[in-house]
C-alpha cells in the first residue's frame, strides 16, 4: 500500500511548482477543511509556510514575502 501522505513520484507542489513531498490541506482542518479533495501535493516549504491559514491569505502573503514567484 503506498503511503498516502507521500505524492507519487514526479508531481509538483500546487503552489510553487518545486517537486511536492507531501499532501497539503487547501482548506486547513481547523477552518472546515476535511481530507479527501481537500488534499493537494505541496513542498514541504510551502505546506509548513501556509500552516493553519487560508489558502488566498497565505498566497497574498507569501507572494509579497518572495516566497513565491
């Protein structure tokens, strides 16, 4: 059985497009956000940068910060 916290070899990380090593909430947990859809491929960078906030916050921040782009 593979594991399912690990994307399969070769996919890249919904938000930066750097090789994604783990699965992501798009809507974290604690906001609502189940498993299932609600999981993307993410970078560890950027899955441990978004942690707990939503993804369009996150993204105008991170944007802004030079995390991204």
């Amino acid at each position: 059985m593979r594991n399912p916290t690990r994307p399969p070899e070769g996919t890249k990380c919904t938000y930066c497009s750097e090789p994604a090593v783990c699965h992501d909430h798009y809507i974290p947990r604690c906001l609502g956000g189940g498993d299932g859809e609600n999981l993307v491929p993410s970078c560890d960078r950027c899955n441990w940068s978004k942690g707990r906030q939503e993804p369009w916050y996150w993204a105008g921040a991170a944007l802004t910060s030079g995390l991204l782009g």
